[in-house]
C-alpha cells in the first residue's frame, strides 16, 4: 500500500475518509427524496437512507477520530487508503455484476449507494485493525530498535574518545530509531547566550559547526526546553505558542520534534533535539529515549572534562617533578607491583616501560648498594608496620656513586591494612658530597683551629719566661742605678710596657684556654657566683664608690670559674667606663629554655659602629685615657659564652650608657 502514501498523505487522509463520508450522508439524502418522489414505501425509503447515512456517519466519525486514536499518523494514510480499496472493490464487483449478460441492477439507485458505502465502511475497518496492528509492531520495533541504539550508544561513548563522533553516532542513532529526518547536538556557549549546532544528521551541508541558535527562552524549543528543566516535546510547530520555531527549524521545514537537555539541570552543556518535517505524536518512550541518549553524552561530556583535567593535572606534576628533579612512584602492596615515572627508570638505570607499567619490589631492592639493602627495606617494613611514614638515603649499586633519597607514604584501608605507598626519589648526589667536603672542611677547621689554640698558648706561654726576664732586669736597673729625672721615666715606660705585655699574654693565655682547660658544664647559681666576683672587685668598687644592683639571678647550666670571668670582666668593665659613682644593674630574664642575663651601666657608652669590634681580640673602643685594658676581656667573654652555647651583644647609646646581655642555656635542674 506505500504506493498510494504520498498522493493520499498529500490531500490528507482525514479529508478523504471525510469526503467519503459526507458523500454518503449526502447519498442518503438524496436517495430518501428519490425514494418519495417515486413513491416507495416509508419503512423502506427509511431503511435504504439509514443503510446508507450510517455508513456516511461512521466515516466522518472515523475521520473526525483518527487524531484521536493511538494509530501512529504514518499510517492514517493508509486508512484512507483501504477505504477506497473498499470503495473501489464493491463498484468493481458492481459493474462486473452489470456487465454480466444476464446482469442488470433491478435497482441500481438503491445498490450502488449502498453496497458502495458498506465497502468504505468495512475498507475503513480493515484500514483501522491494519494500521493499529502496524501502530503496534512499529512500536515494538521502535521500542527494540531504541533499546539497541542506547546499548551500542553506550559502548561506543566508552570506547571513543572523540566527543564530536560520539554526538554525530548519538544524533544518527536517533534520527533512525524514532524515524526523524533530522537529529541535531547542541552546545550552550560559556556565557549562556548561544547553543552552536555541534553535530548533527540531516541538516543542510555545512551548517554543523556554524549555524546557532538563540538561547532565550521564546525564540526556541532548545532555550524553552532549557528553561524548563525537562524534555519537550512538540507535534505540530505551526500551531506551536509557547515559542516560535527559530530560523533553523523553519528553514528545514521542520514540523514536530523532542528537546533534552544534556547535562544536569542546574548546568546544562546544550540541548539534543530530535525532528521531523510530518507533523509527529511522541510517546513517553520515545521521549525517554532521547533522554537516555542525552545522559550518554552527558556522562561522556563529564569523563571527557575529567580525563582533560587529568591530564592537565599530570601535566602540571610532569612540570613540577622535572623542574625540581624528582621522580614520583606508586607501590601497590597488596599486588607487590611497583610503578614509577621514567626520572625514577632513568636513575635506577631501568627499563623505562618496565617501570612505566610496574615491576615487584625486589627488582628495585636490586639497585640498592649492598651496605644499605638490609636497613633500606627494615625502614620500609618500619613505615609500613609503625610510622607511616617513609624517609631514607641510600646508594645504588653499580656504575658511578649515586645517593638517592626516597620519601613515601603509606595508604591503609579502613580495617588498617596497607594498600598502597607512593612517594618521590630524588638524586641527592651532590646534596651528598657537599655534606661530605662540608664534614671534611669542619673536621680540618677543627684541626687547625686546635693548632693554633696549641700554638698560641704555646706562645703565650714560652713569651712568659723573657718577659719576666725583661721585668726583672729593669727592677735590677731601677735598683742599682742612680738614673736621672728623664732615665727614671723612660725606664718607668718600659715597665709599664713590659706590665701591658704580661696582662695580654695572660689574657692570651685564658682565651686560647677556654675550649680546652675548660670544666664539664654544670648547674650554676649566678646569685653565689655574682657574690664571688662582688668580693673579687671589692677594692675597685670602693674606689670609685661604684653601687651594684642585682636582682634574682637564675641557675643557668654552665662552667663556675668561666662564668666567674664573665661577670668580672662585664661588671669591671662597667665601672671602668663610667664617670663619677657608677651604678650598675644585673638582671635576668628567662627566654623559653634559655635565661637572658644583663650588665646595665649608666657610663660613656660606646659608638655604634665600635659595638661589633669590642668583641674581637685585642680590640679596644676608648683611648688608654678612658680606661685601662687589654682589649680581651670581652672577646674572652664571648668565647666562653659561645663555649656554653649561647650568645652575646650590647646595646649602648653614648652618653647614655651600656647594656651587656648574654644569653645561657637555663639548668636543667630548674
Ligand atoms: P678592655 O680591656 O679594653 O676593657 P674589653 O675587651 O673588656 O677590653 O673591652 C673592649 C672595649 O669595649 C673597651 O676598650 C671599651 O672601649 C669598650 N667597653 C667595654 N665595656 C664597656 C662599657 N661598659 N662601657 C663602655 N665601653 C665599654
């Protein structure tokens, strides 16, 4: 019967059952006014007209109907067309009948129109079983032919990683399933103005790509279906209201068709939409396909955005593992496969892909230096059994020496068992040897640092004997010669000078002294040492009327006779270098395990740019004329501070006075 689809679809299949049927209504009416005028009886004329108004009623019935029923619009076609088979049929077999010698309608007004009717009425009812009996195998076809076009859909988004081929097989798939002319993906833009036709079958060449259309909400059934959060369907765009058809549709004569939105509601990524130029009923499966087929390509929108962060991420981690030399490895412990990047193969001297793709432990167990294997893998086992944790350097064997450093952390699964441990291997090689030469540098300043101690105490020690010499001969000279005025006082500068030496060899003495002639470090009561150096200085505090404050003094850990030296020196020193009844403050201040102490005189001060030079040997900040020194009395003070691990400095303003603070580690007894 396709044959006749196309002229009846192009009159319309409603029209002709119609037509069809208003002739018979219009056969009775004027087969009833025959019927009076020729005089036959009423209950005849009655029957013969009812016969025929029936008929002409139950075809305009069933035109009026068949939008109405679940017949499938393909097939009203059809319909119309079995009603004229129908026809034709019964007006053939008439006129054979006619034709026939003995043949000869007796009442041919009153056949004709009847058998004729009830022809188009049985060709109406054996259109109507036809084509709901097709409705329904094209239902079930369409239905099998869906539920294929989502499972091969599905498989081919897991095996493409092309979105854009995905899409054209997804609107292919579409269009055939549901029978459309056309199907078409669409991509909302980034500002949500536009939806760009993605892909698409059945559109005129060259639009995919390029044509758009508009995403308000009035101009489109893609932005309608956008703004309404679920799918629409349209059956006839002509009579549409809630939008008008965009250029798209209308220049591709489209009558019908299903919007879906890809992607979740709140965030959609476009619109699939299937169409047709006939104007088409939907059923809810048929919608429920196309969303079915939107979630596809939603999934495989989401993974593709995914894998692209993936690997933008790696990316990122290739940057920063090469950029600070490092390589990254993963050990899956339950399976013993370790995997790692191809910094780690290339330092491991390893098949790049059998470290690429995994290889077990002990194959990298292999590389390591046979000195450190053993302890290498118990710290393993330790951070996987203990702490977690892993850090540890070791050699590898072979070739040149080449120390790596690996870091790892365990993964547990939540019954505590180790899953899984990945970390970083880093070449520490040079890291390696400049540790190395830096050991070797201390170890040789060390050795040559107790040289010169050795020396300059030798020194020292050995000027002693013809200083003495010197000096004793010149109380010989003073003794036994009657000098005059100006030999009296010259011989009084060599005295003083030969004094001077003696006081700096003896400081000389101590300084190179404080490392080795020290006593082990012990709890130290600054308060008794404090009353040592008191007595000690008793005659120059008297002298110069000098008044010492002292607070609370701590217990610090520390070398009694060095620390006594400390406080003479600083104590001493604040005296000398004031003018008129020096007053000094001692204080102490406790600074986390540490305990601060301070010296504060109220004397000449010291310019700034002389308070870091005080401290070195021999160096003096005021002329002999303000004070009487050596210049080591406060470079001894640093080097024994520095002994007990603490530090020195001052603060002074000139003419305001001085402030020495030392720092001491407090005693551990406190
Ligand atoms: P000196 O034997 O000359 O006192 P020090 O090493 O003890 O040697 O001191 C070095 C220099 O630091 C001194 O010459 C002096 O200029 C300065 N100085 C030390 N203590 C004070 C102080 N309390 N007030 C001002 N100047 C000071």
């Amino acid at each position: 019967m396709v044959h006749w689809r196309r002229p009846v679809s192009t009159i319309g299949a409603r029209r002709i059952i119609g037509a069809l049927g208003a002739l018979y209504v219009a056969l009775s009416v004027l087969r009833a006014f025959i019927g009076f005028n020729i005089g036959a009886s009423t209950s005849r004329i009655f029957l013969i007209t009812l016969v025929i108004a029936v008929s002409g009623f139950l075809l305009l019935y069933g035109a009026y109907w068949l939008p109405q029923s679940d017949i499938n619009t393909k097939f009203h076609a059809d319909i119309a067309g079995w009603c004229l088979v129908g026809f034709g049929t019964m007006a053939g077999l008439l006129i054979l009948f006619h034709l026939q010698p003995e043949g000869g309608f007796s009442e041919p007004l009153t056949g004709i129109p009847i058998l004729t009717a009830l022809g188009s009425v049985g060709g109406l009812g054996v259109g109507v079983y036809d084509s709901q009996a097709k409705t329904q195998t094209r239902q079930l076809k369409q239905r099998a032919n869906q539920q294929e076009a989502v499972a091969y859909l599905g498989q081919f988004a897991l095996e493409t990683d092309d979105l854009d081929d995905l899409m054209y097989e997804s609107a292919r798939e579409v269009a055939d399933a549901l029978d459309n002319d056309y199907c078409k993906v669409l991509d909302l833009d980034s500002e949500n103005e536009e939806l760009l036709l993605r892909q698409g079958v059945g559109w005129k060449k060259g639009i995919a790509g390029e044509a758009t259309v508009s995403s308000i909400e009035a101009d489109s059934q893609a932005a309608y279906t956008l703004a309404n959060n679920h799918p629409i369907v349209v059956e006839d765009l002509e009579t549409e209201t809630r939008f008008s058809g965009p250029d798209l549709l209308r220049s591709h004569d489209v009558r019908s068709g299903i919007s879906t939105i890809i992607g979740p509601f709140d965030e959609p990524w476009g619109i699939l939409g299937t169409h047709d130029t006939d104007r088409q009923e939907f059923t809810e499966e048929d919608v429920n396909f196309v969303q079915s087929v939107a979630n596809i390509l939603a999934d495989a929108i989401e993974r593709a955005g995914k894998e692209q962060q993936l690997r933008e991420r790696q990316a990122q981690l290739d940057m920063a593992t090469e950029a600070a030399s490092i390589g990254i490895w993963t050990w899956d412990i339950q399976k013993n496969v370790v995997t790692g990047d191809e910094y780690l193969a290339e330092l491991y001297e390893m098949n790049p892909v059998i470290v690429t793709e995994g290889a077990p432990i002990e194959a990298f167990y292999d590389q390591i230096h046979e000195d450190e294997a053993e302890e290498t893998k118990s710290e393993i086992k330790r951070a996987i059994e203990e702490t977690g944790e892993l850090k540890t350097e070791f050699r590898l064997k072979d070739g040149a020496i080449t120390w790596v450093e690996i870091r790892g952390e365990v993964e547990y699964d939540v019954s505590g068992n180790p899953i899984r441990m990945h970390g970083t291997v880093a070449d520490i090689t040079e890291r390696k040897e400049r540790e190395q030469q830096l050991e070797q540098l201390v170890a040789e300043l060390e050795e040559s640092n107790e040289r010169l101690e050795q020396f300059a105490y030798a020194a020292s020690h050995d000027l002693q004997e013809p200083l003495r010499m010197v000096s004793s001969y010149l109380q010989l000279i003073d003794s036994r010669y009657d000098l005059n005025e100006e030999g009296e006082e010259f011989l009084e500068f060599a005295v003083d000078g030969a004094e001077r030496m003696r006081s700096m060899i003896d400081g000389l003495l101590q300084y190179s002294r404080v490392e080795t002639q020290g006593d082990p470090l012990e709890p130290v009561d600054l308060e008794c040492i404090l009353d040592d150096v008191r007595d000690n200085l008793q005659v120059t505090i008297e002298e110069n009327n000098a008044t010492i404050e002292t607070e609370p003094l701590p217990r610090v850990q520390g070398d009694p006779d060095q620390l006594r030296q400390v406080f003479q020196n600083l104590l001493d020193n604040a005296i000398e270098y004031s003018d008129v009844q020096p007053t000094v403050h001692v204080t102490a201040e406790r600074n986390g395990t540490d305990w601060i102490v301070s010296v504060e005189d109220e004397g000449i001060g010291i310019n700034p740019e002389q308070q870091e030079q005080i401290f070195e040997v021999f160096q003096r900040g005021h002329s002999r004329s303000e004070g009487n020194g050596t210049g080591i009395g406060l470079a001894l003070c640093e080097r024994i501070i520095e002994r007990h691990g603490g530090d020195i400095w001052v603060e002074s303003e000139p003419g305001e006075g001085s402030t020495f603070s030392f720092l001491l580690p407090a005693s551990s007894s406190q």
